[in-house]
C-alpha cells in the first residue's frame, strides 16, 4: 500500500518545479526557498492541508504529546507562581524597612558624633 496518494504526489512535484524556477518562497519569512528537502516538506504540509494521504509529521506528532505532559506541568507551576507573586509583592516593603532602618542609624551615630564633640 502507498504511503502517499496522488495529491500529494502532485503538490510535491508543483513545489519542487517552483523551487527549480526560484518562485518557492517559506511561509513565514518569504525567503526563497534552495534546500530541496525544505521544498519537499514545504509541499507534504500543502498536500496535509488539503487533505491528501500523507503520514502524519512525526516531529509534530511528538510535540503534541509533550504539549499534553507539559500543560499538566504548567497549571501546577501557575500555583506556585500565584505563591512567588505574592512573595514578590512583600519584597518593596521589606525595602521600606531597610531604608528606615538606615535612617535611624544614621540618627543614632549622628547622635553619638554630638558625644564626641562635648566629650
């Protein structure tokens, strides 16, 4: 049984002539396309969009089952970032006391700079 129909054996031999004639530009920064493997991946995604027989990517394959494990990992991270945000909205006061901190020591050794000058 053929792994690839008709369709998608015309979609194939369309992008390959395109890129020979050098009209065969990539989708997302329309640069021209030279690789001969990238024209023929260019024509399998056109063949899957239409609907031809095409096996399915395995690279894509593979990426949505690690977006499923992963999304199982995210909504327990967005908990604990729910908990860091939190942490991070306490740290400006904790620079408030720092500063205030500093004032009174200042205060103090400016008092104890007064003693030395009576003593």
């Amino acid at each position: 049984m053929a792994k690839y129909g008709k369709k998608a054996q015309a979609k194939v031999r369309k992008v390959m002539h395109e890129r020979k004639e050098g009209k065969l530009e990539s989708g997302g920064s329309h640069k021209k396309v030279k690789s001969r493997k990238q024209a023929i991946a260019i024509g399998l995604s056109e063949a899957r969009r239409a609907g031809a027989k095409v096996p399915p990517n395995p690279n894509r394959s593979s990426k949505k089952s690690a977006a499923k494990k992963s999304s199982k990992k995210k909504s327990a991270s967005k908990k604990s970032a729910s908990k860091k945000s939190a942490s991070k909205k306490s740290a400006p006061r904790k620079t408030t006391r720092k500063s205030a901190a500093k004032k009174s020591s200042k205060k103090t050794s400016s008092a104890k700079k007064g003693s030395r000058k009576s003593a």
